[in-house]
C-alpha cells in the first residue's frame, strides 16, 4: 500500500464518500439495497459511482419509505448482492492503496455490514484484500463531531449534522448524496477545529477508535442507569466487535 499515512491535512487530500442504504439497522444481518462511492480532491467531486442490488431478501417496507427502493425494484433492476458487494470492496481497497481516507457517516455499521455480505458469499474479507490490515484510514464524521462537540444537545443524525456545520443535503439516504454529505461534514469539522485537521490519516483513524470508545462506555452507561441494565453498546470501530474476523457470524 502506497505510504501516505504520514502526511497531514488530511481534509485537503483525497477523501472517498462511502454510504450504504440497506434492508435494515442489524449490519450482521441486513443485505446491501444501494451503495456509492464518490471521490472528492480538494473539495471537488472527481467521480461517483453507485450500484442498485437485488439483496436477495425481501425490503421491509420500513426501509424502502426511507431510502425509496421497494423489492420489486430491486429485484427487476438491481444487480446480484455478491457482485455488488465485491465491487465496493474493490473499490474501497483500490482507493486505500492510493493513499485516500475513506469517509462515512456512522463507519462501523456501513463497514461491519459490507464486511457480512463479504463473508456471506465466501468473498475475501478487506483485511484479507488489505493484506491483514482491518481497513485503510477512515474518517467518519459522526465519531469526530461527538468527540470534539461533545456536550451539544439534539440529534446525531446525519440530517442534523449537515445543519450544525452548514452542509446541504438535498436528497437525504440517497446514498450518493449521504457519501458526498459526510465528506464536506467532514471537512467542516476539520476547517472548524484545527486540532483535528492537524492529524495524520493514520493518527486520525487511531484517535477515532478512542473516541468511539470513551463514547460506547459512557452511552452504555447512561442506558443502565435508566433502566436497561443489560444494555451493550459495541466499542470497536471501525468494525464492530462482531465481525471483526473475515470468518462468517
């Protein structure tokens, strides 16, 4: 893999938007429906590429009223699961060999989830694409906003986000438009808080992962102590504990 992971600026350089919209919120048992990957230089768009699949499963219809894609559209022009999964994984790894961050909103469950189809249809893992490293460097703006804002009351969501660092999100959970959405999230906070624009990739990504898990901890915590003493919140990122061998769940 191409070694950039020492230069700074990492907000300036290439960031690769990554969003999946899904059948469901389990990423160990939910099926990729759309994927995109956008790349972006400088603040530019230089390429977008999107995929429509046929999960295999039926969409509940729970989540085709959010991203807009019933089963009969997915079955009649969506491509195979195992195809689609193959070439976001390709995709992904062949920018990581680049240099590039990738960039999602909420990583661990877009990650964890494609990480499941892999394994699903017996498709090498991205660590063992990546030569053993779990992933290449990521960014996902919903770990950093709650590390460095981490007092401020409201929602999380993407939609939200966009609102508190000026980003417009015209089509919400249209997965092209979430992965350029947290990607200029994702410059916002680094041109917002110069101590997280002066990390490395490497130093970045590392961060995120204490972040993440100070956050789990403390949530897990806070759910406990309002009544649901068995709750557990996963603290890995930027793939969640559960999948975070190649092997199959």
């Amino acid at each position: 893999m191409e070694d950039r992971h020492g230069m700074g600026d990492w907000h300036g350089g290439v960031l690769i938007g990554f969003d999946l919209e899904t059948t469901g919120t389990e990423p160990g048992e939910s099926r990729i429906v759309t994927a995109a990957v956008v790349e972006v230089r400088a603040g530019e768009v230089r390429d977008r590429r999107g995929w429509l699949a046929d999960p295999g499963i039926p969409i509940p219809e729970g989540a085709s009223a959010i991203h807009g894609i019933s089963t009969e559209r997915a079955v009649a022009e969506g491509r195979p699961a195992r195809e689609v999964a193959d070439e976001v994984a390709r995709e992904l790894v062949e920018h990581w060999r680049r240099g590039a961050v990738v960039v999602a909103y909420n990583a661990a469950f877009d990650l964890t989830l494609l990480t499941a189809e892999l394994a699903r249809h017996g498709l090498p893992s991205l660590a063992e694409r990546l030569g053993g490293m779990e992933t290449g460097p990521v960014a996902d703006p919903l770990t950093i906003d709650r590390a460095v804002d981490r007092y401020r009351r409201g929602k999380r969501t993407l939609e939200a986000v966009c609102g508190v660092y000026g980003v417009t999100l015209d089509s919400a959970h249209d997965a092209g438009a979430d992965a350029l959405a947290a990607v200029q999230v994702a410059r916002a906070i680094a041109a917002r808080h110069p101590q997280v624009a002066a990390l490395t990739p490497a130093a970045l990504h590392a961060r995120q992962g204490t972040w993440h898990e100070r956050w789990a901890r403390d949530f897990q915590s806070y759910l406990r102590r309002q009544g649901t003493p068995d709750a557990v919140i996963d603290t890995a990122w930027p793939l969640r504990s559960l999948l975070a061998s190649p092997a199959p769940a």
